[in-house]
C-alpha cells in the first residue's frame, strides 16, 4: 500500500519531466494495477515492466532512475541523526499547484484527494513568531477549510475547497455590490429545493457528487455523535422544482417539473402544486404535459392540456421528447399580461420548462447530511461544464491554488538580498503552513465543547476579529495587510 507520502512523490517526479498533472495521474494509477503502488515497488521493478507500463521508454528510463535515487535517501537521512530529520525546519516536500482543470470523471477517488494535500505546521512557537502578508479573501478560504474539516468530516478535501470557495466568492460578491464596484444580478437563478449547507453562516447551494467515496471519509458512529450539525440540507425531497420566474410585457412564465410513477398520478400531484402554490391558481393559464414509460419497454405514454395557451401542450411534449425525459410531469403556468408576445412567447416557454427540468435533475438525488459528498455550486458561472447537469461548480484545484500563492512574507528592507521567485513561493508555501496550522490549533480547541452549529457560527467572528486592516470602500478592494498569527492562536480556548 504507498502512503499518502509516496503517491504525492511519484506525482512531483512525473510533473518534474513535463507530465501534465492529469497524464501523471493516469501513469500512477496504471503503476498501481501492475500492483507498483510505493516508490520502493518501482525501483525494485525491471526498467521493461516500467516500459511496458508507461509506454514512453525515455519517460520510464528517467522515472526508474528517480526512483532508485530516492528509495536511498532514507539511510542516508538516518546517518544524520533523526533530531536532524524531525526537526521543524528540515526541508519539507515541496507541493505543486494544479496546472490545469482535472478530469475528475477519469481520476479514483484517493488520486483526487491525495492531489488535494495542503502544508500544514502545528508548532505553536514557530507560528506565534510568524507575521504574513495578504488580502481577506484567501483568510477566508483558509479559515473555511479548517472549519469544515471538524463540522463536516464526511465531506473530503476536494469538496471542502469547493464549499470554501463558494463562501469567499459569495461573500466577495456581497461586499462588492455594498461598495459599489458591481451592480446586483447577472447570478444564475438556483432552483427551489436546491440542497444547502451551511459555511461561516451563509447558505451555500450545492450538488450531490453521485455515489463517491474515499478512503479517508469518518466512520458513521463518529458523524451522529454530534447533533448541531452545520448542514443545513433539504430533509425531506421536495416533489416539485421550479424554474426562474421570467417576465416580459406584463405576461410572467414559471414552469414546475415532477418525477412521476405512472400517469394516474397526475391528478393528485397537480392537485398538491396548486395547494403549496396557491398563488399559482390566479394565473391564466397551467398548462401541463407528461410522458410516462413502463420497466424496460421503449413506449412513451404521453398527454397534454394547454388550458387556453395555443400550443403550450404539445410543445412542452416536444421539448421533453428531444431530451429523452420520460416519468416527468411538467405544469406552465402563465399570467396574461394584456399584449400579445409574438415569437417571443415560445421562448419564455421554453426556457422555463427547461429550467424546471434541470433543476429536477439537480435535485433528484437524495441529500442527506453526514452521507452524500457535494460540489459548491458557483452561481456565477454562466457556461457551465454539461457534466454538472446546467450549473457550475467551485472546482477545489483553483481554491488549492490561491491558498499556495495568497501568503506572503513581511517585506525585507531596501538594500536587502533580493529573493528569487522559487524562494518567494517557497515563503509562501511555508507561510500557508503555519496559518493553516495555528487555524488548526483553534478549531480543535473549541471542538470538544462546542457543537458543529455552535463552532460554525463563531467561526466567522474568530475570521473578523484576525483579518488584517485595511481600507474601508473601493480603495481597500483587495488590499494587503499584515497578519501576526499569533492573532489567531490568541483565539485558542484557555484551559487553564
């Protein structure tokens, strides 16, 4: 089994020969079914399995080679002495940034997570001693993960960066329009029903990652032990999703879409629309269509009614049937403004029964707290990948990458030694280290006496009473200021 430890060195010496992030995922994963799993495996093997393996023979003549090199370090480091090797300021492996999107569909699990590492120092005296320099956002980021590794442990790394980066891009889209520098709108509608969490106090809409585990998720005894959970899903399924409300003319279009079982059901479901929606039996019209299927058999049963809407029926039928979407029922509802739309009428109508489709797709899976891994949904995102059913998503790469390069060192005075650029990211690397460990440090000081809905609401002061000063208003967008860490350990739980 290679540690944790191994698999980021093998990735490291992939990337170091100019392999794609991506291409070195798969090379280790095909090491890992010829059962090459440690750094040590690979070395032992013959340069032809390597080969044969990586099917590039320069590729593999190189990474044998670094192998080898490798699996020898260790004596070496015991010559020296293990106070020498465990000593804080040893050299630690260097973590690479993301250099382009993952293909999270091609990746396991473990190789997604293990790609997900982030530093981290716990020495207290070496972090009461550190002074950083950044801006508010990535502080937010920083704190949210650490937050969400105590109040939601099943969630893994890579979700975590997503939920803390939807929290900083929701919280950096509310600061910049009470400043003024953007204007409200331009968000894409989340459908009623979308499944939340809660990150820091605000509610984040999220989509449930399918059926994906990992090694490292929490055992179910440990996650119900702690009933302040901070999530905040959608307990009980809604039957009904609705789309965006759309206006044009004085006329307003809202469709909602439903899963059904078999037609005879349609009665009774409309019937329960109109009573949780009472505002709906105003309206001119509700239209409604359905298409209904049995077990395996290819026939569609499908019927329409346009309740005085020309054509609605059948178009709805026509828009379900170019999507493939069978055992749905779909209500369009209109209220007459008075002018005839023309052409645009249709447009209306099918953007709002799309809308209410993909959001019964978002929404369909159950979500239940403590079991079902989630993306945080990016509301900004207005031309979203097709493999997140019509909605973006915080991808975790770019949030591991902002906090790699967010944190940097006091500056040195004039006339000083210049710092390279590798130095610099080195600094700020190191400086990442120990925040996220002094952040450690006090959210698990707290985390036996407080509830995960307890820990969650205070994080957000802990957030405030830390972050560096700057400038209130537009001049102090983005600014830096310098952050004593020794701030945030302040924050720790007395105990004596």
């Amino acid at each position: 089994m290679a540690s944790q430890g191994d698999l980021q060195e093998l990735l490291r010496m992939f990337t170091a020969r100019k392999v794609s992030m991506l291409a070195a995922m798969g090379h280790v994963k095909s090491l890992q079914a010829k059962n090459l799993k440690s750094i040590e495996q690979i070395a032992d093997a013959p340069l032809a399995t390597l080969e044969d393996v990586l099917k590039d023979a320069k590729l593999a003549k190189g990474f044998h080679a670094a192998c080898k090199s490798h699996s020898k370090k260790p004596a070496a480091a015991t010559k020296r002495g293990a106070e020498d090797v465990t000593s804080p300021t040893s050299k630690k492996p260097k973590l690479e940034p993301t250099k382009r999107d993952l293909d999270y569909s091609s990746m396991a699990p473990d190789d997604l997570e293990a790609s997900m590492e982030l530093p981290l120092v716990e020495d207290e005296a070496l972090i009461r001693d550190t002074t950083i320099v950044t801006n508010r956002a990535p502080l937010v980021l920083a704190f949210a993960v650490e937050v969400l590794r105590v109040t939601m442990p099943e969630q893994p790394p890579s979700s975590r960066l997503s939920l803390a980066q939807a929290l900083v891009s929701a919280n950096s889209r509310s600061k910049a329009i009470s400043i003024g520098i953007e204007k409200p709108g331009g968000e894409v509608p989340v459908a009623e029903g979308q499944p939340k969490v809660r990150v820091m106090g605000r509610e984040i809409p999220v989509l449930k990652r399918g059926d994906y585990t990992w090694s490292g998720a929490p055992s179910k005894e440990g996650d119900v032990a702690d009933t302040g959970s901070a999530s905040t899903p959608q307990e009980n399924k809604k039957t009904w999703t609705a789309s965006a409300t759309l206006t044009s003319r004085a006329s307003t279009f809202v469709a909602h879409a439903a899963k059904v079982s078999n037609a005879n059901t349609r009665p009774s479901l409309i019937k329960q629309l109109m009573a949780e929606r009472p505002d709906l039996e105003s309206a001119s019209h509700n239209a409604w269509a359905i298409r209904t299927s049995f077990g395996n058999s290819p026939l569609v049963q499908q019927a329409s009614f346009d309740d005085g809407e020309s054509g609605c029926g059948k178009f709805m039928l026509d828009i379900m049937k170019e999507a493939n979407i069978t055992n749905s029922l779909v209500v369009l509802t209109r209220w007459f403004g008075g002018v005839m739309l023309g052409p645009d009428r249709w447009r209306l109508m099918r953007e709002c029964v799309n809308d209410a489709l993909a959001a019964r797709q978002r929404t369909g899976a159950t979500f239940v707290a403590g079991e079902a891994a989630v993306w945080g949904l990016d509301t900004q995102d207005t031309n979203p990948s097709t493999s997140t059913v019509g909605m973006g998503i915080h991808r975790p790469e770019g949030a591991r990458n902002y906090l790699l390069r967010s944190f940097g060192s006091v500056a040195t005075p004039e006339g000083g030694p210049k710092k390279t650029v590798t130095a610099m990211n080195d600094e700020k690397q190191e400086n990442l280290a120990r925040l996220l460990g002094a952040l450690r440090i006090v959210v698990e000081s707290w985390s036996g006496v407080l509830t995960k809905d307890e820990l969650d609401k205070r994080a957000w002061n802990w957030y405030v009473t830390a972050r560096p000063d700057v400038q209130y208003g537009p001049s102090g967008w983005g600014a830096r200021g310098e952050l004593k860490l020794s701030k945030i350990l302040d924050l720790k739980r007395d105990v004596s």
